[in-house]
C-alpha cells in the first residue's frame, strides 16, 4: 500500500525518489558496495539551492548505520541539525529496528519521533513490522501501526496486511492489503493493493502496478493503474529506464496524467563514480511552454569522507584549448565526485554531456565547427562559457 500513494507531484515524486535511494545507500550492510559518507539535495529556483544535507556514520561491529539531517533555505545560511535516523541490521543484513529523531533547538537535543521493530522467520523473510509514535504524556512509545506478511511455500509470491490502530479503543483494524508477485528470479512483478470495504464487507482494489524487464533481467518499464469506482483499472503513470552495459541506470524517463491528458512529465539522468557508485541524480520537469526541460530537483553523493560542499568558482576550471578542433582538456582545481559539464550549440540544444574527474580529456572531433556554450555544474553552483570548435 505504500508503494501506491507516493506520486503525488512530479517534484514530491522526484523527492522521495531520492530519498529512498539514500535508505537504499544505507541498507547496502555487508553487501560489498561502498557506502555514502554525504548526500546533499538541492532544488532548482532560478539557481540550484541546496537545502537538505545528510552525514552517513556506519559501525560494522554493531550492525548499525546512522544518519544526520540538517536543513537551510539559502545556500549562504549555515546548516541547521533536523532529524536523525538509526538503523539497526542483523549480522546478515536485514534490518531489525528503526528509530527517527527530530532535533528539538529549544533544548538542543534530538528526541523520540517515531520508530519500527522488524521480524523474520528462519529463512531471513519478514513475517512483520510494528510501528510506533512516541507519546510525551507517557513518556513512551504508543503502538500505531502493524503490518504482516505471509509468503506462498514457492516464494513467488507475497501478502502483506496493513493494520490501523484505535488509541482510544485499543483496537487493530485491518484496513490495506498488499498482494506482490515475483519473477523466477525474485525481483517483484506486480503488486496490487486493496482497501477494506467496511460498509460492503469486502475489499476494493485501488491500485496495482508492473515491473516490465529485459533479456538482461533489469526493469525497464514500471506502470501504475488506478481503479476507478466501477473498479476498471486506469493507467495513471509509467516510468521507462535505459541502462548502460554495466547494468546501471543511466536515464529515468517519467509520463503521467494531466487534467486527463497523458504527457510526458520529464527525466532523471543519473551519473557513477569510477567504483560504480551513483554520485548523481538530476531530475527535470518538462516544460511544454518553453518546449524542453528544466531542471528541478538534484541528489549528489560523496564517497570520499566529504561532508560540505565546496562553492565552485571560475578560477576552479581550467578549459583549453579554446579554440579547440579534435578535443578539450578540463583540469579542476577543485576535488569532486559530481562536476558534469554540458556543451550546447547557439539554438541550446544540448550535444555534449559528461562526468569530470579532475583532469578529463573530452573529444569534441564529432562537433561542428562554430561557437559552444558550456556549463560546469557542481552542487548548487553553475561556471559557463564560450568555446570555439575549428574545423
């Protein structure tokens, strides 16, 4: 059920899309991959404006991985502490509890929000989750929210029962019920999701989407039906992803319903280290006024112990030659895991887009002759220019 809710607006959408890659970053325990020291998020209102930044501190022996958010309206306003998240694992990776701290500047404290507890049966499968919020007037942990899971004796398939609590009546009703179906492989197929009927005494489906893959085994297609009240399925979203040959994503391409028009809504382009790790995701809107995309929400990842965002200033870039004919050199001054650079011609279309170390040879050989402009983009900042390309 909670999977059906969440596209709201393309901007919440492209949010939370981040936000669940950086729980994903975090719940990678034991799995081999790197995992993030920061995630910064910035929005994009007339300039990139980074206000969310996350601080990432893992401890092996515990099995536990904890997170700090701080939050600013302004790049020049200094960072302010937000929330705090605690994960706990089990020695095999999955996790056991979860617990969400808002920071209270009064006095200078995080304290309790809210918190889940997992279990599992022998085989590593949750079998549930409880939820709680944490209650002043106790003080302790009210018991808001359960959800359990049962499995078919194939594991191709998977029912999870969301329950509400009454506080006043201590009393659990069922009120969603979520039914997932698995690939051969174990990767999730399609999910339906159902609301209980309590004046009809059944359930109605309300939503239900698919995972389409390739020969490769990768999810190129996600669609989203809404059931309407005479209970016909209605296609409300569909997201189409490309992969490189690596098996990464590289670019999410995102349609939806408008005032019951089907359109395209935009992308995100997403961007790796040397490692393989995502240190970039940038997310556009599609504007059908100025006819091109225009870009809204960003989610950069660093690796390398960094924890604040350098501002990038002309004197970082050094680009030559200019004019160039068969490629370009760019040298930064400035260490980063996340600078792009962007080639347009004088009509702004876009013909050169590339991920930069900190020295980077760019063949431009293939261009026309004629005037460029570029854009270096780091995390809240853009350096441009004009280059020539001689033929």
């Amino acid at each position: 059920m909670k999977k059906f809710y969440f596209i709201i607006s393309f901007m919440l959408m492209a949010s939370l899309v981040g936000a669940q890659n950086l729980r994903k970053s975090a719940d990678n325990m034991g799995s081999g991959e790197d995992k993030p020291d920061s995630a910064f998020f910035s929005y994009y209102l007339g300039q990139w404006v980074t206000k969310d930044k996350f601080v990432f501190t893992y401890d092996d022996e515990e099995n536990t991985v904890q997170w700090t958010a701080f939050h600013r309206e302004l790049n020049s306003e200094p960072w302010q502490l937000n929330e705090r998240v605690i994960d706990k694992y089990h020695v095999n990776g999955y996790k056991l509890s979860h617990i969400d701290l808002f920071y209270n500047p009064e006095v200078s404290e995080f304290e309790n929000r809210f918190s889940n507890v997992y279990t599992y049966d022998a085989s590593g499968k949750m079998t549930g989750m409880f939820s709680f919020n944490w209650n002043d007037a106790i003080p302790g942990w009210d018991s808001t929210g359960k959800y359990e899971y049962s499995y078919t004796v194939a594991g191709d398939s998977m029912v999870e029962y969301v329950f509400e609590k009454n506080l006043a009546e201590d009393i659990w009703s069922l009120r969603y019920m979520d039914e997932v179906l698995y690939t051969p492989s174990g990767k999730e197929k399609i999910g339906t999701g159902f609301q209980w009927n309590s004046v009809e005494n059944k359930w109605d489906t309300t939503n239900e989407y698919r995972y389409y893959y390739d020969e490769n085994d990768n999810d190129t297609l996600y669609r989203l039906f809404d059931y309407n009240d005479e209970g016909v399925s209605e296609l409300s979203f569909e997201m189409k992803t490309e992969y490189n040959d690596q098996g990464q994503k590289m670019h999410i391409h995102y349609y939806g319903l408008e005032s019951a028009v089907w359109k395209y809504s935009g992308k995100s382009d997403l961007f790796y280290n040397e490692s393989g790790n995502l240190t970039q995701r940038i997310t556009y809107n599609w504007d059908d006024e100025a006819g091109e995309y225009l870009p809204s929400f960003k989610e950069t990842n660093y690796y390398d112990g960094l924890t604040e965002i350098a501002s990038l200033k002309p004197s970082d870039i050094l680009i030559f030659p200019n004019p160039a004919s068969d490629f370009l050199a760019v040298n930064l001054n400035k260490p980063s895991s996340s600078v792009i650079i962007k080639i347009f011609n004088l009509n702004g279309n876009l013909v050169l887009q590339k991920q930069l170390r900190d020295q980077e040879h760019i063949q431009v050989g293939h261009l026309p002759g004629g005037v460029y402009v570029y854009e270096v983009l780091d995390s809240g900042n853009i350096v441009r220019g004009k280059i020539t390309i001689c033929k």
